[in-house]
C-alpha cells in the first residue's frame, strides 16, 4: 500500500498523437477501382459503392426499396435461396446511402467472403425487385410510418427537414402515398439505368482469394467519375425561424433544428468541429451543462456536425421538459452568446480539444479504420494527408480562431427550429 | 481467442488483464455486482439513478468528466437488471488519469443534494423519453410485472414509476453507496496495450488502500413455476396493433440459453427466418416480427414480438403466430438450418473480439457469471446446439401456459 499517494493531484497526461497510418490507394483491379486493405483480425468486409445517392434518386423512396429489396431475388434464384446461401457462409449484409453514394457492404471471415462475395454482386446487379415483396415493403413501411407519426422526434425531425431543404427530393415523407405510389418498373428502371454506375470497390482481410471470376461482373458497369458532385438547395430563412408542431397527448418536447454548416473540404472545417464540440458536441459541452447538468430538463441534448464533400449541416437535437420549452430557447441562445464572447469556463476549449483528438486517435482503433479513413479520401475527393491535415488543424486551433469560425457560422438566426410536443 | 490474466487485490478487488499491442487506445471497465434486482419494491429505479450520481464527483476529484476529457478520453456507464458497469477509453499514454478518477469515487464518492436534485429530474425525463413518449414504450413494463409476481425483474431498470425516483433521498444514496460500491463486490478489467506489470503497478497505486466491504450474495425471491397464461391488454390510440409473448426461461449461466438463443435466430432473424417467411412474406399477417432471449442472470425471459399488419384483427394474429409455433415445435429445424445459424453467430462472435472495449466488458461479464473461460469457450457450447436439443427447449418453454401476453389494440375513438 503507498500511503502517501496524493489523491487530489491528477497523473501527469501526455499530449494526443496520431497513430502512424497511411491511406492506401484506389487501384484498377480486374477492370474496377479497387481499395484493399490487409488486416490482422480474422474478419472481412467487401464494400461496393455506385457514386450516386438520395440526389438523384428519381423519386422518394427509391434507395429505400432497393436497400430492403436488394436480395429479394434475380431471374434465376430466389430470395431465400440467396439468404440461405449467404447464411451458410457466416455472413451479414446491409445497405446504406447518402446524399452522392450508395454502398452495399458484406461481412463475414476471411476465408468465406471470397464464396459469399459472387453470390451477393449476382444478387445486387440482377435484382428484380419482385412485386410481392415490393407490395411487402410499402405496407411495412406504411405501418412503420403509422407509428413514426405518433413520435414527436420524428415527427420535428421531419418538418425540421422539410423547412431546411429546398430540394424536393430531400422532403421527407409524411404521407403513406408516397409509397403507394412506387412502381416496379419505376424501380427497375432506375436499378438497371441509374443506379449502377461509377462502381467502386473496398475490401479488408487477410485473404487474397478475390479473381476476376469473384469480382468481374463488376468491371461491365460503366465508369464516368466526372461527373460533378451534386449539391442540395436550401430554403431561404424565414423571420420566424421557429416552428411548433402541436401534440397534446405527448409528455416530452422534441427540440430539432438545422443550419448550413461546411462541406468536408472548406479550409474551416476541422475549426467548425472544435465550435461545435464547445457548443454542444460532447458531454461537458455549453448544451449539456447548461440544460442538462446545471437545470436537469432533459437527459439529452447536443449539436452535430453532417458533412459531405462540399456540403454540410449543423443539427441540435434533443427531448426536453414541456412546459421548459422558452427557458431552453433562452439557454441555446444564451451559451451562443458565450461562445462567441468567449465568455465561458476556463479550460472548456482544452477540453473540448481534447475530447476530439482522442476521439479522432481512437478511431484508429476500429477494424476497418484504414479502410474507411481511405475510402473516404477517394469518395471524397480528398488529399491523401486529409485526416493528419485534419487532425493536425484541430490541435493548432487557437481559442481566437475557435471563437472567430462560431461567430461566422454558429449563430442562433441561422437555424430553422420545430419544436413538437403540448402547447405550453 | 481472447488472452486474458487474472489477479485479485487484498481488498477483493478481481483485476483481468487483457494484452493488445495494436490498440491505440485503452479500456478500463469496471463492473459493479448491483443491479435494479437489488431494490426494494417501493424504491425501483434506483441503481439506475445512482449510477448517474457516479458521475457528480467524488472526494478529492470535485468534477469527473472534465479531467478525463483532458486526456482525451470518453466514458459511460449503463445499468441492467443484474448489474451495474462503467467505463472509460482513453489514449494508452493517459491510461492513468482513468485509475485515478475511479479509484477516487469507488473510495468515496461526493454526496450532494444538488447534484441528487438534478440527476432525478434528468433521470425523469430519461424515464419520459424512452418509456412514456414512445409508442410500446411501455410494453416490457406490462409484460415484466404480469411474467413477474415475486422476483425483482418484475419492474424494469429505469423504475416502476416516476414517483419512486422523484422520491429518492440523499440518506439513501450513501447507504447504496456503502452496501454494493466496494472493491470486493467489482471486477476490473484493463485492456489494450499495458503491460501486465504496470497493470499490477497501477491497481496497486490506486485501488489498494480502498477497504473492503459486504459483498452482494445475490439471494432473491424465486419465482414460482407459472401455471396458466397470463393476458394484459394495453389500449393504444392510433398506431399499428402489436402483440408481446413472453415465456419463463433459463440463466445466461445455463447451457441452456446456448439453444434458446439459436431458436431466436431460426425464429426470426432474416427474411428467411421461420415466422418471417410463414406470417410476413407469405400470410400477410405481420409486417415484422422478432424473438429474442433475455440474458438475465437469474432465470430470464424468452420474447416474441409482432406489429399486425392493417387489416388483421389482433385474435387472428394470435391464433396464426400460435399455429407457427406449435408446427416448430413438433418439426424441428434441417441440420443445415441450425448450421446456418451457427455460421453467422460464430462470424458475428469474432467480431465483436475485434473491439477493445467489447472484450473487456465481455471478460467483466464473464467472469460475473462465475467462469471468465466461458469468454472462449461459449462458441463451442453453441456448436454443441443439436436439432434435438432446439426441440426439447422449445417444447418445454413454449408453451401457453408459460406464457404472458401483452397485446397493443386499438381503441375505439
């Protein structure tokens, strides 16, 4: 036992490096752009990604079908066969997409993938989308869209979105004609004309059994990755920036808001994060403590940043006390101020810092960090030295900078906030 | 295969070491033998309430996150019905500033009313948004107090009502504190790469001087073995009609619970799952439906959960899910079902071995439940899952008369 320890002095703490990595290249391989990362953990991933997304889907819903209905099953075998067969295999397999790209992911061993990864490219490029599962889809999402409307997050979530976004593709659904109004031919159509093109794929595991003959039904998709990156259109502000849905029976509030933030790119960025982090990007943030920990109206509320190559958004979401609703308005206001008068506690900017660097090392933790950290560096068209850069950019941010980049994009003016819950 | 070694303090305090020379960051998991079985049946929620007051700082550290923050580290904590676990990741070179901080609340933590004021109106409000606010947010309050009628699972973590918290009081506090937050009644777990002598080196800097306490015997009120079905019918206004069986089952420590969970999976886990394909794809009667066990460490609970599609009467969907279940269990799975269900649990085990902190929760959990091994060991018991085993467990669980139901109609407006 050391009887003198000192439990009021804190162990000497070491500043945060980066550990040492290097993003790995995209290379033509078999005909496709291919990024392969080995890896030690006896698990892999095969990613394959089409360079379009929610943008230029040609109508609403459209991602979301081929994302439920992507192994529903080809001319020459059904769904459940190709299920039973990826089953067999130990693998697991999603969907998911953003505003520029779709990306169908499979996981399993390394030893298997290379068995599991021809049967799902076969599924994905041939699907036919039959019309009873197309027909089972709309009334899941249907019913699930009967349960949405019940929620007062989704239901702020959805007007906050609607408000923001001048694209009518970006308006979010509230209505089940939406789906009704999907066809199967729509849906093919857009699978075989659309969908597949600009073909990328990602892979991760120690085993080399990728061929030709695994991958090569691929390399027959056409590639023209000039083309521009779209962007999405925003409302003009209104005066009113703020919008009440009315919810008698609900006990909570739901707080959601939104404002343009910066695309991945901007020189700003990485100076927006440490911004956002002070304001309402971690647990010790202005946010937190003021609404949380200091007056206990809410088990959560925070700010996030969304970021694309050249677009972004700031988000403030949370759950709050009902009848709270103006002290909370008064609050967010009140710590925007602070941040931009540098008015608040001591040692919050070094902590906020902090947080982020560590944040930012420790997701070099993860099994496919190399993977994703370089295949983020090709989607988004960023240099090779993107995350040193970022990570360097954040740890050289003056507290003057930080306060600067809030007071030119964090501002309580610039967001649209919905507000759902009783009348208070 | 996770590498792990093991030590214990003079105070009680079991130490599990696990090497990981590639990991950047390190985990120091601390898992606290307390749970909400460990209330009394006028004050739920508390564990649960307490483990937020962990946070308010403790005797020679007046503020716990910020410290931590500094090192770049992040932590959080959750609450079951068994236990309680906190946790904390941060840069290998900080791992210290992690010690320091829960050492100092597990010797004495810092009581205030203030930090207990708030914490009970966060905790409310926790209760509110994930509970009250939420269609079904109450379905597995309905279903623990029918199944339950003298076992503490009977209400869930978060408090069988929100006057039980908002009654909490400060004396209460320190007496929780002092009964269950000792070395002897925690497992401690350091993983990433710190070497097995500075972990020595560090536990006994830190948590040595900390004394010893009671240690919790975990004996609870049994519940008695349930005769007939059990109903409860919870009106809903507007969304989708849904109905909830639960069925009396086995421990997480029984061998047992290795077959009831790959008969979750053959139920219910893909669209080429038994009630998918039988009650979504082919009847129409369901537009999803799921079965999962609990991993209770006294005996738990094995759900089944449907929403019903629009235009079925919740009677219909009842008697077809039934006429599912009892076919499964006179026709037990093809050798190559349950093979495939084997496949993709063995997949989904390795990875979950390839996150730091998933491993050192995994090696605190086991090592709770009485046999650190098992964190190796448990995909050869799944192996071990014949066909006639998946028949014998369903037979005997899934049955009516073990069985509670809860079910979500519509009310007329």
């Amino acid at each position: 036992m050391i009887k003198s320890l000192n439990r009021s002095i804190a162990p000497p703490q070491q500043t945060i490096s980066l550990p040492n990595f290097k993003v790995h290249p995209v290379i033509k391989t078999f005909g496709v752009d291919t990024l392969h990362v080995p890896l030690l953990d006896d698990v892999a991933r095969f990613d394959i990604v089409f360079k379009t997304g929610v943008l230029e889907q040609p109508f609403i819903g459209a991602l979301e079908c081929i994302q439920a209905l992507f192994l529903a099953g080809t001319e020459n075998k059904k769904e459940e066969d190709i299920l039973d067969e990826l089953d067999m295999l130990g693998a697991y397999y999603g969907c998911d997409f953003n505003l520029n790209t779709t990306t169908f992911t499979l996981y399993s061993t390394p030893q298997l993938i290379y068995k599991a990864a021809p049967i799902f490219i076969d599924a994905i490029l041939n699907a036919t989308f039959p019309e009873e599962k197309l027909k089972l889809f709309k009334d899941r999402k249907k019913a699930s869209l009967q349960s949405n409307l019940e929620k007062t997050t989704y239901l702020a979530k959805t007007k906050c979105n609607n408000l923001f976004y001048k694209t009518p593709i970006l308006k979010e659904q509230l209505s089940s004609q939406n789906y009704d109004n999907i066809s199967r031919e729509a849906l093919l159509n857009y699978h075989q004309n659309h969908l597949k093109q600009n073909v990328s794929i990602y892979y991760s595991g120690n085993y080399k059994g990728f061929s030709d003959d695994v991958i090569g039904e691929l390399s027959k998709i056409s590639c023209n990755t000039t083309n521009a990156t779209l962007l999405p259109q925003i409302e003009k502000l209104r005066p009113n920036n703020h919008e009440h849905l009315n919810k008698a029976d609900a006990i909570q509030t739901s707080i959601r808001a939104k404002s343009v933030g910066l695309g991945r790119k901007h020189i700003d960025y990485p100076k927006l994060q440490l911004s956002n982090a002070v304001f309402g990007g971690f647990f010790g943030s202005l946010l937190m403590k003021n609404i949380r920990e200091d007056k206990g109206l809410t088990y959560g509320i925070s700010s996030s940043l969304s970021a694309e190559e050249l677009f972004g958004t700031i988000n403030i979401q949370g759950d709050i006390k009902s009848n709270y609703i103006d002290i909370v308005f008064e609050s967010i206001s009140t710590e925007l101020k602070a941040l931009h008068n540098g008015t608040f506690e001591k040692g919050l900017f070094e902590k906020a810092k902090n947080y982020l660097l560590g944040n930012i090392a420790k997701s070099f933790d993860e099994t496919f960090a190399i993977l994703d950290k370089s295949k983020l560096v090709y989607l988004q068209n960023l240099s090779e030295t993107y995350h040193h850069a970022y990570f360097e950019a954040i740890k050289a941010c003056s507290l003057h900078e930080m306060i600067e980049t809030a007071q030119a994009y964090l501002n309580f003016e610039s967001f649209i906030f919905v507000t759902c819950g009783p009348e208070t | 295969m996770i590498e792990f070694e093991t030590f214990t303090l003079d105070n009680g305090l079991r130490v599990i070491h696990h090497y990981d020379s590639l990991k950047s960051s390190a985990v120091l998991n601390i898992l606290y033998n307390v749970g909400a079985r460990d209330e009394s049946k006028d004050k739920t929620g508390f564990a649960h309430l307490f483990e937020h007051l962990m946070f308010g700082g403790s005797e020679n550290i007046p503020e716990y996150d910020g410290p931590l923050q500094e090192a770049g580290g992040q932590n959080n904590a959750f609450t079951t019905n068994d236990l309680t676990n906190y946790y904390i990741q941060v840069p290998v070179e900080n791992i210290e500033t992690a010690f320091w901080l829960e050492s100092d609340r597990m010797k004495k933590l810092n009581f205030s009313q203030k930090s207990l004021d708030v914490q009970i109106g966060v905790v409310i409000e926790e209760f509110k948004q994930r509970y009250l606010n939420q269609p079904y947010g109450q379905a597995f309050m309905h279903i623990r107090s029918n199944a339950y009628k003298k076992h503490p699972y009977q209400w869930p973590t978060i408090g069988k009502e929100i006057a039980h918290i908002e009654e909490a009081k400060l004396a209460d506090v320190v007496g929780f504190f002092a009964k269950f937050y000792v070395p002897n009644n925690a497992i401690a777990c350091v993983a990433g790469n710190v070497s097995l002598e500075r972990t020595k080196e560090l536990f006994n800097k830190w948590f040595s001087d900390i004394s010893a306490g009671g240690v919790n015997k975990n004996k609870y009120p049994q519940e008695e073995k349930q005769t007939q079905p059990r109903r409860f019918i919870a009106p809903q206004a507007n969304s989708q009609k849904a109905i909830y069986l639960a069925f009396h089952s086995c421990s997480r420590k029984d061998k047992a619970f290795y077959t009831l969970d790959l008969i979750s999976d053959i139920l219910s886990n893909g669209k080429n799952s038994v009630f998918y394909r039988k009650l979504v794809d082919e009847e129409n009667i369901f537009t999803n439906i799921d079965a999962y066990v609990g991993e209770e460490l006294d005996p738990s609970l094995f759900y089944i959960s449907g929403k019903i599609a629009a235009n079925i009467t919740v009677e219909k969907a009842e008697s077809s899910l039934w006429n599912v279940i009892e076919t499964f269990k006179s026709t037990a799975p093809s050798e190559s079902d349950l093979a495939r269900r084997k496949n993709k649990l063995i997949t989904a085990r390795k990875y979950q071995e390839t996150d730091l902190l998933n491993k050192a929760m995994a090696l605190c959990m086991a090592e709770n439940m009485g046999n650190i091994n098992l964190v190796n060991t448990e995909a050869d018991y799944y192996n071990l899952v014949s066909v006639d085993d998946i028949k014998a467990q369903s037979n005997n669980i899934l049955t009516k008369e073990n069985c509670t139901t809860v079910v979500y109609d519509k009310v007329t407006q």
